[in-house]
C-alpha cells in the first residue's frame, strides 16, 4: 500500500495550489458526464455525488463513510442531504482542509479499519484512494488479491446486511503491458513510458487489474450489484483540470516558487509534476488503464 509519505508526496505537495485552481472542497476523482461534455465541471462532479448516494441508499440522518475523502467533496455533499459523514486519509493536508470547512476527516489507514475503530455505518463509499491499497512490490510478492479481499473483509464488517459500498477506481485496462516492462526509462511516448510516469506521480501505488478482479476479491464478503465504465469521463474531467491548473494566478506562481528546491534537487518530482504531459490521459485512450464504479451489497 502507498504509505502516509506516498500520499503525502502525491497530493500535500498540491494541495494549496488544487485548491486555488479548483476549489476549496473540489473533488480530485473522475466526474459524470454520462457522454455529456457540454456540462460544467462542477455539475459533472455533482452528478456522480448524487449517484453515489442514489446508488448506495443513502438517507438523511444515516452514517456514511468516506474511505479515502481527499478535500471533502463527498464529505460535503452528504451533509448538504443531511447525512453524516466521517472520511479518512493518510494526506494531512486534505485532512486539515476537511476540518477547515467543518467535515469529520481523521488519517486513518484503511487497512486497519475495525467496527470498534470508528463504529459501524449505513454504507461505505470510496471515490479514488483504492488506486493506493496495493504497491507494486507487493503485486510482485503475490499479495495483491489477499489485501483487497481484507479491505473487502474490513468494509463489509462495517455495514449491515442489505448494507451498499461504493467503489470509484482506475483499474489497468485490456491493453495493459507486463509490469517488468514499466520504466520511464522506455522510449518516450512508449506505453511502458506513460505507465512510468504514472508509477512517478503516484508511487507505492499499483492498480487492480480490471473489474474483474475487484469482483472476486469482493466474494464471499459483498457481492456486485452495477458496475459502469467511467474512462471517457474520467478523460474529460483531467481535461477540465489541467485548463484550470494552468490558469495564471499570483498565488499560484509564488507557490511554485517554493517548490525549486524540490524541482532541483528530486528526479522524481520533476518526472512527477513536470513533464508536460498527461500519463493518465494517455493510457486511459489507450486503454492501458480503465475506470469503473462499482456498487457492492453485503448479503
């Protein structure tokens, strides 16, 4: 699994600078066009709160939790409806801007979840941090489908029978290359290139290996009741990003600054966060990567 440095690399490295760009409670995880981009980023991102509370049954008054929170978007919408919502991260800075704004955001890692951590729950969702529960050493050791079936595990002991998880995540896709041939050190604009620079932008992190796996990691402890292909959405929503990362902006750029040390002096971060071009873009319209959201019940 990605440890707390892992995230902290991937996501407090950014956070002032997301959240000028997109938003004091903006959300980092693929949105819902359902194939209309006319649509605004927001209402896109809005969508997919609302099928996510549709899809899991969520009512006013009922406990939710957020495995994997990032800034609070879904943290938020659940307390628009009147739902309570507790999320957990291991990106102290996420966990800081959830509590800025009120939200009940604690660094927790998900694989020691427990019902006597937190207490039980009317459902689970989790939009975008089951990408970090498996590192590629451990998918070489042979333990990836072990440690998603004890999340699995986990979850399930959480919610009650008739009880719904949702699962939002990038899984690899069918055109997906051997894992030993991923490097940045491949020919540039190769796929074993792209999928480098993504392992850069997120390291400690190894995906699932289609819905497919997810399904039979699910088994005997929840069983599948949707599953929808969010790629091309998730294409459209890295789009709308990256205009607004690039919007100038003072602030923006004074933060920047702060950042040449790292720049200078950290092989990975320049590969990271500077190399002009957008990995995930590229393998998810190669298919080397697929996204998915699954609706779970527990029997």
């Amino acid at each position: 699994m990605a440890t707390q440095s892992d995230l902290e690399f991937t996501y407090s490295l950014i956070d002032r600078i997301f959240r000028l760009s997109l938003g004091e409670m903006a959300d980092f995880s693929g949105a819902k066009y359902d194939g209309d981009f006319s649509l605004s980023l927001e209402t896109a991102q809005r969508r997919k709160h609302q099928y996510v509370v549709e899809s899991t049954r969520i009512a006013p008054s009922q406990r939710v939790l957020d495995l994997g929170c990032g800034w609070g978007p879904m943290l938020g919408y659940l307390r628009s409806i009147g739902a309570t919502g507790l999320g957990i991260t291991l990106s102290s800075a996420q966990a800081a801007a959830c509590r800025r704004h009120g939200l009940d955001a604690r660094i927790h890692d998900a694989r020691k979840l427990a019902p006597d951590t937190f207490g039980s729950f009317d459902a689970v969702v989790s939009l975008g941090a089951w990408e970090h529960f498996s590192s590629l050493d451990e998918y070489r050791a042979g333990r990836q489908e072990a440690i998603y079936g004890d999340i699995f595990r986990r979850v399930a002991s959480l919610i009650p029978s008739g009880g719904r998880f949702f699962l939002q995540t990038m899984v690899f896709g069918p055109n997906m290359i051997p894992a030993d041939q991923v490097s940045v050190e491949a020919p540039p604009h190769s796929d074993a290139w792209y999928l480098g620079l993504m392992s850069k932008q997120f390291p400690g992190s190894w995906l699932p290996y289609g819905q497919e796996q997810l399904v039979r990691c699910a088994e005997p402890h929840l069983r599948l009741v949707t599953a929808t292909s969010g790629r091309l959405d998730y294409i459209e929503a890295i789009r709308q990003w990256r205009i607004r990362f690039a919007q100038p902006s003072l602030k923006k750029w004074l933060l920047k600054t702060r950042l040449l040390p790292r720049y200078l002096t950290s092989p990975d971060f320049r590969l990271a966060f500077t190399s002009g071009v957008s990995p995930n873009t590229v393998c998810f319209e190669r298919l080397l990567m697929d996204h998915f959201r699954l609706v779970f019940e527990k029997p």
